[in-house]
C-alpha cells in the first residue's frame, strides 16, 4: 500500500449483495460499513468514506474462483478508475481463512449460503482442503419459491414480477427476527415460509454432513445472508449433531484483516526506508564536511539546500541528487 496514513477496506464482491468492511489498526475489530446491491467499486469506496469520515485509498476484494483472467484485469482496471491507489485481489477462500484465524492444525467447514449459490469448503492449515459449489440453489431461488406462493395466495398475477420477488425477500427476513408479518391485512406465518423451503434446505444439509463425515472438521460455519433464517441454523444443526457458528460477513471481513494487514506492513516498510534515508543523511553531511574546504561558495549553498531539503521530508530522491553531485565534485 503507497500510503501509510491511508485506510484501506476490504471488499466482498459478492454475487447479488456487495459489502465493504473495516479493521481497526489497533485491534482484529472488524465491521461492515458499506452494503449495495451488485457491484459497484467506486459506490462502496464513497459509502465507506462516507462512514469512515476519511480517504479510503487501497482495498482488498475477495472474489471467486471461478473469475477469469479476464474479469480479474477488468476489476483491478475498474477499482483503479474509482480512486483506489492500491488494488488487491484475494479468493473467497483466504478471507474466510483470514476470518476465522484457525489454530494450527485445527480445520473447519463452511457453508456459505449466499443468493446464488451454496458453496461449501474445507480449510485447514492455511489452506483449502476441499470444496464443492451447488449453483443451482439459494437465497434467490427461495426468494422465487415464496413469491410464486404469494402471488398465488393473494392472486397477485398482476403485479410486477421483480416488484414481488423483492417484496418475498423483505418478508423473509422479517419472518428470521419475527413469528409473522402482516401484509395487505392477512398474517403470513414464519411456518408458511419455512414449508416452502424445507425439503431443498435438507438436501443441501446431507452435503455438508459428506463433509464433516470424510474431513471431521473442529468447526461447522454458517456464512451468506441466508445465515439469518431459523430454520436453515435448526436443519444444518439436526443433520449434524453440531450446532453452526455465524459468520454472516466472513468475506468482507476477512478481506479487511488482509487489508490491516498490507497497511501494517506498508507503515514497517516507512519505518523502515525513514531509518535508511536518517543513516544516508549522515553519511553525506560527513562528506560534505569533507569536501567543504575545496567547494565554491555557490557549490557549498547547493549542498546544503539539498540536505536540508531531503533532511526536512525524507525524500530520497533528493538524497539520489546530493549524491550525484557530491561525486561529480570529487570526480573534478
């Protein structure tokens, strides 16, 4: 990172719902301060800005495998336009390695229930040990499920067909934190939902319990926005015999931790050349003493301009012309 005073963020490109998130410098204290719907990097670069009340500079975006080379030189361009100095790019799987900060030789599975898609994986050691994606279920599809039930239930043929499936979603998430939700005067039941999604959330349950059967994880983590809903924590909880720990937002945070961690060593590594050009800078003001005796009055002013100059704000391109000049005099 090119600036030691600049903050930087981690980005969860996210398949529906993108997140910003950041950690504190002084603590692994991490928070999603920017949520959007899709992808955009400049408008999560402005809503963190905009929460963060400073310049956000660099980033780290944690996307999925299955990016191309293409889509990956696309988003370092993209992210670039959008006024990020520094851009990285790490995969799903090290941010939720990042995240979970495993302790060595203990592993866990994770089910990252997101819109699009479930995908499961098994991390262990810093590394990926396993993973599969189920593409063709998720909070989307269950979103559709209800929708088609609503319409049916309140003969909704007429009304907009995105306008419906966004209103399913809204009630769903209600119906995580409440019993029912009151629409157009009928109570809808949490129960009406939960038997809608009920089978298909249990077929995906035998797939994590393959895993923990073959890797015998130390940990079960529930991630993705479908986290949320009861009954998904109660299905994974019955199957395995283990209830899930909740990290809704382990890419974007763990995208953060990697970012912490850039700016941290981007602050060692200031340090760091500020101590060189402080030892370089003696070294040439012992020469310059050297050399005054057989200096004119004007060669001698320049050399101290320049000393001052480079001992005022470190700027070792300063120093790189002091110490052309100084062998050009003792070339002479």
């Amino acid at each position: 990172m090119t600036d030691s005073n600049a903050l930087s963020i981690g980005i969860d490109a996210g398949t529906r719902i993108s997140k910003a998130a950041y950690s504190d410098s002084h603590s692994r204290t991490t928070r999603i301060i920017a949520r959007i719907e899709g992808f955009d990097v400049n408008a999560l670069r402005e809503e963190s800005e905009m929460k963060l009340d400073d310049i956000v500079t660099s980033c780290v975006i944690a996307i999925p495998d299955e990016y191309t080379a293409r889509q990956y030189d696309e988003l370092i361009s993209t992210a670039s336009r959008s006024g990020f100095e520094d851009v990285d790019i790490i995969s799903e799987y090290e941010a939720m390695n990042w995240e979970l900060n495993l302790e060595t030789e203990a592993s866990a599975l994770i089910c990252d229930f997101g819109a699009s898609r479930v995908n499961f994986a098994v991390i262990g050691n810093d590394e990926l040990i396993d993973t599969e994606v189920i593409p063709d279920f998720g909070g989307n599809e269950c979103d559709k499920i209800f929708a088609s039930w609503l319409s049916e239930r309140f003969i909704l043929n007429l009304i907009d067909e995105k306008l419906l499936r966004q209103r399913a979603e809204q009630i769903k998430f209600t119906l995580s934190v409440s019993d029912f939700v009151t629409w157009r005067g009928v109570d809808i039941l949490r129960e009406d939902f939960e038997r809608l999604i009920y089978f298909p959330v249990k077929r995906i349950t035998h797939h994590a319990k393959k895993f923990m059967r073959v890797y015998r994880p130390d940990k079960f983590i529930l991630a993705g926005g479908m986290s949320s809903v009861p009954l998904i924590r109660q299905l994974f909880t019955e199957e395995l015999n283990l209830s899930p720990e909740i990290h809704a937002d382990i890419i974007a945070k763990g995208a953060a931790l990697k970012a912490r961690e850039y700016s941290q060593e981007s602050v060692n590594r200031g340090n760091h050349n500020h101590q060189e050009i402080s030892q370089r800078l003696r070294e040439l003001k012992a020469e310059i003493i050297e050399l005054e005796a057989n200096l004119t009055r004007s060669q001698r002013d320049r050399l101290y301009l320049l000393f001052k100059q480079a001992e005022g704000i470190n700027n070792s391109g300063i120093i790189e012309l002091m110490e052309g000049l100084i062998n050009e005099l003792k070339s002479a």
